[in-house]
C-alpha cells in the first residue's frame, strides 16, 4: 500500500444534506420544515416542551432543602499542613492562626472560617487556632505534643 492509495472506509465520511437549493434536490423550498408554524421558523428553541403536556421536568418531585444561611468552611487537612511547615512556608514556633494559613497559600480565603480535618499525620508541637475543627484533629494535634483551639464552639465536633 502507498501513501497516495489510502483512502477512509466506505460509508466513513458522508456528505451531509444541503437543504433549501432548489426543487432539483429533494429538499428544496421549505427544506424539509413543512409549511408555517414555530417550527419551520429559524431561532426557535422549544428544549423540554412537550406540546403543552406538562413537561418531565415539572412532572418530578422536587427534593432536598438548601439552607439559605449556610455557613461555608475553607476546609484544611492536618497533613498540608504539616508538609507546610516542613517546607518552612509555615513558622511552627509562633501561632498558626487562619490568617497565618491565608498568608502561607495554603488557603485561598477564609469564606467564613478555616476548619481542619485530620486527613494526614501531624507530628510538630505547634499552636493551632481556627474556626472548627474535627475531634480526631484536635486529639492528633495534642497527641503531638501541641494545641489546637476552636474559637466558636458551634463550628466544633
């Protein structure tokens, strides 16, 4: 086989209908759309309707509830933090407050608090104060030999 003899499979590529060229073609004056009405106009978008049945989604149950006042939590685990501090981008010598952990890049933002999670091994006495914290972090913090204090006690357990 050569270069110049390749060729695609038959029935790979095929050519697609050109509608609205003349009488000639098969698809000629309303290309296929019929006559009048919405569909036959251009621009139309009739997604989910269904002829005036009431639509499928309508038709489902709506679930869940979204609580409008949620609070959002920038979530840390203890071992970032620990590599963090092994990196010397975190000092573990002075208190690690949400503000240092914004300042390292650690965490982008606060949104309404920090809260560690203890995905990870921490083994660095060190100070910690967030928001909230989980009771696995909190005792993996001081079985390190260090704090790890919650500063609002509803954002805790």
């Amino acid at each position: 086989m050569k270069l110049n003899e390749l060729r695609d499979n038959l029935g790979a590529n095929k050519k697609s209908k050109r509608v609205g060229r003349g009488p000639g073609s098969g698809k000629g004056k309303t290309a296929g759309r019929g006559i009048k009405g919405q569909k036959s106009r251009s621009g139309v978008a009739l997604n989910g309707y269904e002829g005036g049945q009431m639509p499928l989604y309508q038709r489902l149950p709506k679930r869940g509830f979204n609580k409008p006042n949620r609070k959002a939590f920038a979530v840390v685990n203890l071992g970032l933090i620990q590599k963090f501090i092994d990196d010397k981008k975190i000092d573990a010598k002075k208190d690690i407050t949400e503000d240092v952990l914004v300042e390292s890049g650690l965490v982008r933002r606060k949104k309404d608090g920090i809260r560690v999670l203890a995905k990870g091994d921490f083994s660095t006495k060190a100070n910690i104060s967030v928001t909230g914290a989980s009771k696995s972090a909190i005792e993996a913090v001081e079985k390190a030999g260090g704090s790890l204090a919650v500063t609002t006690a509803s954002a805790a357990g």
